[in-house]
C-alpha cells in the first residue's frame, strides 16, 4: 500500500511541474519588493514638496515626470535582472529547466496585460491625469497576476487580487496614491517572497 501512494505521489509530482512553473524563487520576490521600495522613496523626495504632494501642479508635474519615468524604469530592470538571477538559481539548484513550454505560457499570460496596462499609463500620461498612473499600474499587474497565476504557484493569484484591491482603492485615494503603489509593490512583494521561500524553496 505505501508503495503505491509513493507511486502515486511521484506521478503527481510530475504532472504538476509539467503544467506548472515552480522555479521561481521567494527571493525574487523579495529582491523586487526592496527595489520597489528604494523606487518608491526616491519618488517621494520627488514630489513631497514643502510637506505637501504636488501631484495636481501642472509646473511640478512637467518637471519630474521625466526623473519618475526614469526612476520606474529602474525599479522595472532591477526587479527583472534580480528576479531572473534567482529564479534561474533555484532552477539549476532543483535541476529543472527554466525555458520550458509552461514558462512560455506563464510569460505570454503577464506580458498581455501588463504591455496593455504599460500603453494605458502612457495615454493617461500623456492626458495629464498623472496621479491615475499609480492605481492604474497596480490594477493591470494585479490582472497579468492572475492571469498567470495557474501556470505557477497558487499564491501568485492571492497576491494578484490583493495588488487589484489597492490599485481600486488608489483611485478614489489619489493624496495616498505614492503609499498605496509602496504598499502593493513594495510590501506585498516581500511578503510573497517569504510566503514562497518558506512553504516551497526550502523544501
């Protein structure tokens, strides 16, 4: 009888990392969560002017726009060079591939959204409804999440339904917009990654 349920474990085991990509490491999470932090603190030396937020000064905006533009685009490269680092880490620990069919999928899932979330920013940029971009980002990546969410692990989709919550919430918070992006970002991430490092990566 045992040998059978080993059997049966063992066939379980492989049917899942066939469907599901479970190399991505707690780190990676972790490693995103600081970046979006250190991103989010430079954002705020930014646009907390004279202790209050100039999100809704059109002089101000012009000015940083283009540093927080740049300030977002590194936050973005060095949550993925991190991320990848690790996950390509954890992969080759564990003896598994990382370019697979699964991955490919999970890959395709988060970039629809989120490529449509990044075009939607830029319009609502463009229109001058900066202080939107913050609930809007949060919202299509919460989105890509969960839509990706069954090619990897089962935790991937609580997060994702937690960054669309706090990206609704921003929208009618916009004074709290910076904190709210902080949160989802920054919080979240950490507490995935060590939600992930401590039920999957030290197994």
């Amino acid at each position: 009888m045992n040998e059978h349920l080993e059997q049966l474990k063992e066939i379980r085991s492989l049917m899942e990392r066939s469907s599901k990509f479970l190399s991505l490491s707690g780190f990676s999470g972790i490693s995103a969560g600081i970046c979006a932090l250190i991103g989010a603190w430079y954002a705020h030396q930014k646009i907390h002017v004279d202790g209050l937020y100039q999100l809704f000064d059109p002089a101000v905006r012009q000015e940083i726009i283009p540093a927080l533009l740049l300030d977002a685009a590194l936050v973005l490269v060095s949550a993925l060079v991190t991320g990848v680092f690790f996950t390509v880490r954890k992969a080759r620990k564990k003896g598994l591939d990382v370019w697979t069919s699964t991955s490919k999928r999970l890959l395709t899932s988060m970039l629809i959204p989120l490529f449509a979330g990044g075009i939607f920013g830029l319009g609502l940029l463009y229109h001058g409804f900066f202080w939107l971009c913050f609930p809007t980002t949060l919202v299509f990546y919460g989105i890509a999440l969960v839509n990706a969410s069954k090619y990897t692990v089962h935790d991937t989709f609580y997060l994702g339904i937690s960054e669309i919550v706090l990206g609704i919430v921003a929208l009618f918070l916009a004074k709290w917009n910076l904190l709210f992006w902080a949160i989802g970002f920054g919080g979240l991430h950490i507490i995935y990654g060590l939600v992930v490092y401590f039920r999957y990566d030290r197994k």
